[in-house]
C-alpha cells in the first residue's frame, strides 16, 4: 500500500475513534479561556518563554470538532496570532487527549526567524478534568511553515496549560 494511502487510512481510523469516545464525557463541556506558559524551541539555540491565551469553544462540528483561537507571545517579543480546530478524546471522566491543528500569521521580533509570516501548529496535549471542569494539561506542539519557503526551521514547544470554563465568569 502506498504511503499516502496508509496515512489517508490511519487518519480516517483515527478520526471514527474520536467520534466515538469524545461524546461520552465531553457532553457537558463549556467553552474555555485557556492560559499557557512555556518553553518556545526546546529543540534548539533560541529558547525563549512562550505565553499563550486561547478561546476554545463548546461548539461543535463533525460530532466532536471543535474551532479554537488563540495569541501567542514569546519572551524575545515573538507573536503568532492563530485559529484551527480541536478534539477532546475523554479517557473515563479525569483525563482528556486532545490533538489540534491551526493556521495563524507569526512576526519573529527579536527571536526565530521561522521563514514566513504564515505557520502551521500541530499540537498534542494530554489534561487532568476537575469537578469544576477546569483542566491542567500538559501540551507539545509544533509550529513550521509547512515548506512555503525554503526557510522552514519549525519550533517545538512544551507548555502547560490551565482551562477556565467560561460559565464561571
């Protein structure tokens, strides 16, 4: 089987098993601010603090798709302003493993030059849910240029998250 095929047949698996385990527990899931703070390119020379604020909404799509928004900052006066999507696959009540994807425009001030104004983010972060339903998670995520220029250098970034449910405020 060609590569591309196994991928296109992985993700579509993938994407029925998140059909089927996210509604259990998410059903009552509010929108949430969420609160980043991290380390910006743990996987090279241009460390910096990543602090992050993201609007993720309760509204759905596809059964279990939800659209996310987001600024980050970065110590070396970094920013990337982005949107995408999101999946919250519950594991039982507590824990939560959500895999997203957004697109955004990056302006590298002092800090990594990433090759466009246009990056990508792959994220996969893995939460603890409360009675409240705020989460702690602990995120990885990667932000490149997809190959748009030949300058493609990418960024890792490990943070750590805290989701508010809106309905507290």
């Amino acid at each position: 089987m060609e590569l591309s095929a196994r991928i296109f047949s992985f993700m579509a698996a993938f994407a029925v098993a998140i059909a089927v385990m996210a509604p259990s527990a998410s059903a009552d899931d509010p929108s949430f601010i969420s609160v980043g703070i991290g380390w910006y390119d743990i996987n090279d020379d241009q460390s910096a603090v990543d602090i992050r604020v993201e609007y993720r909404s309760k509204a759905k799509f596809l059964g279990f798709v939800k659209p996310w928004v987001g600024v980050e900052l970065t110590s070396d006066i970094a920013a990337y302003g982005v949107a995408g999507v999101l999946a919250d696959i519950f594991f039982g009540r507590r824990f939560v493993l959500t895999p997203s994807f957004g697109v955004g425009v990056y302006a590298d001030g002092d800090g990594k030059d990433l090759g466009s104004a246009i990056e990508f983010r792959s994220q996969i972060e893995l939460g603890y849910r409360f009675d409240d339903r705020s989460r702690l998670a602990f995120a990885f995520s990667h932000i490149s240029n997809a190959h748009l220029t030949e300058q493609n250098p990418g960024s890792e970034i490990a943070t750590i998250y805290y989701h508010i449910p809106l309905d507290r405020f």
